[in-house]
C-alpha cells in the first residue's frame, strides 16, 4: 500500500532538496557580490575624490607666486596622483579600458615631482612647463567630469562594479542594458585626445615600462589557480572554503579570477574572498579577504610578525618589514624584498592584517611581480663611513647606514646608503649614492598613530 507513495515522496524530498541548495547558492552568490561591490564602489568613490583634490590643487599652483608654496603644491599633488592609481588599480576594469587613464594618473604624480624638486634647488619653473600645467590641469578637470558620469550611472543603478566583474558585455547588451564598462571606455577615449606628455622623466610618453619580471613559470589550469588561491587565503582548522574560477583578468598580468566562501565551524552562512592568480606560473597577484572585523586586541607589533610569518610560509623571502598604515581595526605592512643584505625597494608586497584575530585580510603583489628578479648588484664604491660624512650635518642620523636599491623609472635602478635621522622633531631618510657618492633622494617620515608614510 505505502510502496505506490515511495516514488513521489522521493520525487518531492529531491526537489525540496535541490530547492534549498539552489537557494544556499543564491544567498551566497549574493552576498558574495553585494561585499565585492561595496569594496569596488568605495575605490571608485576614493578615485573620484583624488582626482578631484589633484585638479585642485593643480589650479591653486598655477595662481600662486611663492615658491614654497609651489613646492608644497606640487608634492601634495603627486600623492593624490598615486592614492589615484592605487583606487584606480582595484576596479574591476580591464586594462585596456583604462590605459591612457591610468598612464595620465602617474604622469601627473611625476611632472609634479620633478617640478617640486626643480623648484626646491631654486629653479624657476618656466613658461613652457606652466603651459604643460595648465593642460594637465583642464586634462585633470575632464577626467573629473567623466568620472561624474560614471558616478551618475551607479548612484541611479544602471550597473553596479560586480556586474562589470562577472558579466560580459554581450550578455548586458542582449538583455537590453548598457555595459557598465562604456563609461570607462569613453572616459580613456577623453584621455586619448589629449596630446603625448613628452618630459625628461621616467614615465615620458617616449617610454614604455617592462613586462612583469616576476611572472615566471609554466602556464597553469583553472583547476591549479584555483588551488593556489586556497593556499593564500589565511584560514584555520576546522574552518571549510568552497572555490571556483569565475573568469580571467587581462591585463598586463594576466591572471584567473578566484571567488572563495569560508565557512567556520557550525556556520551555514559563509564570507567571501578574492583573488587574483597569474596563468603563468601561479603567482597571487591580489587577495581579498571580506568580513567584518569587530575590535583591534591584537598589537601593531604582532600583527606585524604575523605578515611576516605569512609571506615566509608562502615562499616569499627574506622580506624586510618596512611600513605601515592603521584603518580601523587592520593595519596593512609594507615588506620589501632582500638580496645580499640589501634592501630591493622596487619588489615591495603588501599584506594587510585584521587586529581582531590576526589573521591576514589582504595581500597584493602586484608590485613585486612588475619588478621582481635576481639583481647583479655591484659592490659600493662609496662606504657606509664615506656616505655618512656625505648627509648633512644638521641631521642627526640614527644607527647605521644600510644599502637599498632604489627605483629611478621602471628601467633603472640604483645602489645607495640609506640614513635614517631626525631634525628637531621631524624624521627623514637621506640617499647617497653608492657608487658616486651623490646625495640622491630625501624622504620625509611622517610618524603617526595611522602609522608611518614617506613623502
């Protein structure tokens, strides 16, 4: 008698079944994509936000007459240029659609720079450079007005940043909709009809910069990047992640796109990551790690040795805990790469750590895979003593000098000392080269409970 209601009611606890696991995958999905774009809107609002103090303050330079307010304007301009290029580098925007963009953004930084520095030996900046200022300055206001149509597009829902991630275009225009990646299309097109920034500097449109030197290694299978990203995301026992390869990114590292769902113990609700790994060799490229991270016990000098033992774990090394930036309850480090005692300054990784439990929250690499390679560095023909008696004697320097190769432009490198000292209450690092003895670069330190950055 019961037998006839045996296939039905299997029928029916299987698509019971298969309804609640559709719904699970639903809700993650969801929430998947509502973290990644919260994380996605938030560096286009910081981009927007930078790009607009830059115009600024370009606008300010070209109507002020004092020199040392020049300087001052020009190196604050160079920092909204690069906090630019840092919001600008974690949107979900193919490279091709932001070249020219993003190409302009460090140009700015740069111009400005080395106009602070003429301007700091008393060098008056001619009538041809404030020309150039004044182009890059209606050049900063277009890309303001273009990104205000992009913010436009988001504020009334016409897309969102996740959708650009994910989706193609084909399949937003067969549903009727514009592809969100249009606004930026339009906006690099604006940046293209501007005329080639040519200057004796090392991001000059004559220049090209060089491949990813540390992308090295055989090409991988979505299955292996997928393994990879599990080994880069910070997770303990007892703790379940679920992962799958959601696409490719093309840019100029190209990589898989990772999306991963950790699950503790007794949870049915997980929290999402990111991440980004080449398709040759493997290599992490940027993780991102979304969650809520309640208080800060754990202490800027733990964390920091957590980091370390992070990136040691994970085959990086030895690295040289440089700096560091507090943000609510995580604190993001700066390590850069040793050679021979000596720092590598261009192979920097940065690893962000939540305080509530120490764990490592986020990574990226992109930095280190840009430059990263074994250097034929030469020996100092300059000692740490003869260096020393280069500084100035105002300065009051702090322990030893060390070696530390320094960037010049994407090409070139060079081999100095570098001193740490104070002056009053103010630090600074100095430069000497090692080969010449030539003063190269002062570094100002800003120590505060943020943490510490060089301007």
């Amino acid at each position: 008698m019961y037998r006839k209601w045996l296939l039905p009611l299997g029928l029916l606890a299987l698509a019971l079944g298969a309804g609640y696991w559709f719904n699970w995958q639903q809700n993650e999905n969801r929430m998947l994509r509502t973290a990644l774009d919260n994380n996605y809107q938030r560096a286009f609002y910081n981009l927007a936000d930078q790009v607009q103090n830059a115009e600024v303050l370009l606008g300010k330079a070209l109507v002020t007459a004092d020199p040392v307010q020049i300087q001052s304007l020009f190196e604050q301009v160079r920092e909204q240029s690069s906090q630019a290029l840092d919001s600008l580098t974690q949107l979900p925007v193919q490279g091709e659609l932001l070249g020219r963009t993003a190409k302009f953004i460090v140009q700015l930084g740069d111009y400005s720079h080395s106009l602070a520095e003429q301007v700091a030996m008393g060098k008056a900046v001619s009538g041809e450079q404030w020309d150039t200022l004044n182009r890059l300055y209606n050049q900063a206001s277009g890309l303001n007005t273009e990104l205000g149509r992009i913010h436009a597009e988001v504020a009334d829902g016409r897309f969102s940043f996740t959708e650009l991630a994910v989706s193609s275009s084909r399949r937003l225009a067969k549903e009727g909709r514009t592809p969100a990646g249009a606004g930026f299309q339009d906006m690099d097109n604006q940046m293209q009809k501007y005329p080639s920034l040519i200057y004796d500097g090392p991001f000059s449109d004559h220049l090209e910069q060089g491949n990813a030197r540390g992308v090295t290694g055989d090409d991988i299978t979505p299955a292996q990047a997928k393994a990879a990203a599990l080994r880069y995301l910070d997770i303990e026992k007892g703790e379940d992640v679920t992962a799958r390869v959601t696409g490719t990114v093309e840019t100029d590292i190209k990589a898989y796109r990772v999306e991963m769902i950790l699950r503790r113990e007794g949870e049915k609700q997980g929290e999402p990551a990111i991440a980004d790994i080449t398709r040759r060799g493997g290599h992490l490229v940027w993780m991102l790690y979304q969650r809520d991270i309640p208080g800060a016990g754990v202490s800027i000098n733990e964390a920091g040795k957590l980091a370390a033992g992070y990136l040691e774990e994970r085959g990086y090394g030895p690295m040289k805990l440089s700096y560091h930036q507090r943000n609510d309850n995580t604190v993001t480090f700066n390590f850069a790469y040793m050679q021979d005692d000596v720092i590598i300054y261009p192979d920097l990784v940065k690893v962000t750590v939540a305080r509530d439990n120490g764990r490592v929250v986020a990574v990226d690499t992109r930095t280190y895979l840009m430059s990263h390679h074994r250097r034929d560095l030469s020996e100092p023909q300059v000692t740490e003593r003869q260096a020393r008696e280069l500084v100035s004697g105002r300065l009051q320097i702090q322990d030893r000098g060390r070696l530390a190769l320094i960037p010049l432009d994407p090409d070139k490198e060079l081999l100095t000392w570098e001193f740490k000292g104070t002056l009053g209450e103010d630090s600074y690092l100095v430069y000497i080269n090692a080969m010449n003895g030539r003063e190269e670069n002062v570094l100002r330190l800003i120590e505060n409970q943020d943490g510490v950055l060089t301007m």
